[in-house]
C-alpha cells in the first residue's frame, strides 16, 4: 500500500496509468479468481472524437478467451476497475462480482459480462452475525446447516442434494438476519438479493436481471442465491394485475429455477413474510418450506439477554419479569420496540442506567402503537 501512495506522488502520467491498468499487487494474493462478473462502463472521460461505444456479446466463451488473456495476472476486487488493453484501449469495465474477493485471473476463471443495472444489488455486506446468535429457528440453521455440508461435499448426496428452500413467517422473526449470517459463514459465493431490486424500470429488465443473477451463481457453483422478500417478485397471478411486469418475472424465476443444473450445486433460498401471496407455480417448486416462530418464553430471555449485553449504558432490571409482559413479540420488536426505546428513554433523561420505568414506558408505547388501527397492508 505504502508502495502506491509514494508512487502516487512523483508520478508521470504514464506510471500512474499502467500500474492502475495491471494492478500486479504487492502482497499478491495466491487464491485463483472463479468468476468475475463485469459490467461495462465506459472512458475515463469523453471528449467528442470519441463516444462510448455500445458493448454487446454475442459470444460468450470467446470473450472470456479474449478477457482471460488480456487480464491473466490481474487482482480482482469487488467494486474495482478492470481497463480493456486491446479492442478499446482504456474502457473501463466495473467489477461487480469477483469470487473469491481479491483474488488473481486465470486462464480458468469466469469471466462474464453482465448488463446489470443499478438496482439489482448484490451485496457485500460486512457483518459479523454468526448463525448462532439468531435465537431458536432451530429447523432453518439446521437446514442451513445441511446445504452448508452439501457444499463442502456434493457427491456425497448423490441425486438427493438440498435444491431450495422458502423461510416463511411472521416479521421480524430472523429471516434476514440469517442470511447476514450466511454470507458470514459460507466458504461458497453467496448471492444475496432482495426481490424487489430484481425489477427493474422497463419491460424485461426483471427477467433479464433474473437470468443474469443465475447465470452468475452457476459459473461460480457451488454457490447460493439467497432472496429475500420474495413476495415481491413471485406474486400470485390473481394480484399480477396490479403490476403488468409481474408475470414477466415470476415467468423468468420459474425458467430459472427448473433450467438450473443441480450437478452443479447451486442452492436456492427464498424468504418471505407472505407465502400466501407467492404464486403457486414458484411455492411448489421449493422442496422444503420452513416457519419462522415467534419466539417462546426461553427464546425471550435468551434475545433479551443478548441485546442487553451490548447496551451502551447498564440496563438494571428483571428480565424474567420483562419477559411475562412481551408475549407475542418478535426478536424485532423485543430489540427495536422494547429495549431501544427504553435505552433511548434512559439517555434522554441522561441516566446512567436503563431501568424498570423506562421498560415501563417502553411497553406502554408499544401497547399503544398496536391499538391502532392496521394499514390494511401492513
Ligand atoms: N431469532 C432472533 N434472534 C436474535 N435476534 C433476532 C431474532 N429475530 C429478530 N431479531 C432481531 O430483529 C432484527 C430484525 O429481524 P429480521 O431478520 O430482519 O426479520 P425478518 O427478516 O424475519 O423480518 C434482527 O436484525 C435482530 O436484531
Ligand atoms: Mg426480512
């Protein structure tokens, strides 16, 4: 790093350009790049002798041939820029993908180009949730857990591998947060997606989109599409009607879903908090479907105790009492509604400790929100 940053300062043009071109890295690392899923973007700037050309495949293996051989060396980061050396010296392709991270192009890595466009958000995302922390939802880290082994292993089941499973159930019961941890956890790519940022703006975006997403999980098999809030893409035709490009869509994730080569290992997973809305073609194609429950007395005090722990400032009370007024809550409203409203309370009143009061109040504004009247759509 150190190495750049001085280079960086006595620079000619040149130097500058090359080393970004062939970023032949320092602390090199050794992992073999899988898959680089590229989408194109264009010159460093434009002046009008040239304009941005329109970049189209119309054959995917020898691009990767021509990528393969113009980029073979180079690091690979997500979010980083990759430089067309020969056709059209300095366009810019962005990295959208690279499995593993940081990683080296060779002649048997992946490359694709995508047409992605900007909302469909694959996402990187840095926490440090363990499967462990999500209390109870014992079936679905056990079912994680499985395909986690199937992964590691897929001839191990033969014909019987774990294809896809759909996590139903109440809010705010840990569906997301699983797949947080999942992206933790996994050794595998994991493509995790919410559905609505699977539609795009025009007509055939979603499904093009949709194709994209699958076709980048199997050049990267095994692998795992994680896609939350289901519901938004798979609707139930009786509703299609409120959006035109819906059947479009659930058309595509249905090609998708049948067209993919299991050998391969590519494992799906939808969530979603209204499987009645799904259209049945997609829910039957799930071969598991698993409840998410709202947690029980034990499952209470264990969250409480959880989210107490990391409380900026003391919380001084029973929680074998807070648990016997929180029935029916979920892990969402016990941390959102109850102990951050009660921590906020606290603060405000600029105590140093988080007390029974301002449970009480906590409870008694949570109370107050449910008497209302319910958006029919909520
Ligand atoms: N089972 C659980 N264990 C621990 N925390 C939970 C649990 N369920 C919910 N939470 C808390 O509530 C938040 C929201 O849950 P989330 O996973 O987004 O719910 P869902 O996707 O099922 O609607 C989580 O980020 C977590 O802080
Ligand atoms: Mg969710």
């Amino acid at each position: 790093m150190v190495g750049i940053l001085v280079k960086l300062k006595n620079i000619t043009p040149d130097t500058l350009v090359s080393e970004k071109k062939v970023k032949k890295n320092i602390n090199e690392p050794n992992k073999e790049a899988k898959l680089v899923a590229l989408q194109s973007i264009g010159y460093p700037f434009l002046c009008n002798l040239v304009e941005n050309p329109k970049i189209e495949i119309f054959d995917k293996e020898l691009f990767e041939l021509y990528a393969q051989e113009q980029w073979e060396g180079c690091i690979v980061d997500e979010g980083s820029f990759l430089f067309d050396q020969k056709l059209l010296p300095d366009y810019a392709f962005k990295i959208v993908k690279a499995h593993p991270d940081n990683s080296k192009i060779t002649d048997n890595t992946s490359i694709l180009l995508i047409e992605v466009q900007e909302s469909l958000e694959i996402k990187h995302i840095n926490t440090n949730i363990q499967m462990e922390d999500i209390i109870g939802q014992e079936r679905a880290k056990t079912k994680c857990k499985i395909i986690m082994k199937y992964l590691k292993e897929p001839d191990k089941f033969k014909e019987w591998a774990p294809r896809n499973v759909l996590f139903y159930g109440t809010p705010g019961t840990g569906k997301t947060m699983l797949a947080k941890s999942l992206s933790n956890e996994l050794k595998v790519p994991l493509f995790l997606v919410k559905a609505t940022s699977l539609i795009g703006e025009h007509v055939g975006d979603g499904a093009r989109q949709i194709h994209e997403l699958f076709e980048m999980a199997s050049a990267s098999a095994p692998s795992v599409i994680f896609i939350d809030e289901m519901d938004a893409i798979g609707l139930d035709r009786k509703y299609q009607s409120l959006r035109g490009d819906v059947s479009e869509v659930v058309n595509a994730l249905l090609t998708e879903m049948d067209g993919i080569d299991h050998h391969k290992g590519v494992v799906t997973i939808g969530a979603t908090n209204n499987p009645h809305l799904l259209d049945f073609a997609i829910r039957s194609r799930f071969e598991e479907e698993i409840k998410f429950t709202l947690p029980d007395i034990k499952e209470r005090l264990k969250i409480l105790e959880l989210y107490t722990e990391t409380m900026p400032i003391k919380a001084d009370i029973n929680l074998d009492k807070l648990v016997k007024c929180t029935k029916g809550m979920s892990g969402r409203d016990l941390k959102e509604r109850i102990l951050k409203v009660a921590l906020h309370k606290a603060i405000y009143e600029d105590k140093d400790s988080v007390t029974w009061e301002h449970m009480k109040y906590a409870l008694k504004q949570h109370k107050t929100k449910q008497n209302e009247p319910k958006n029919m759509f909520a």
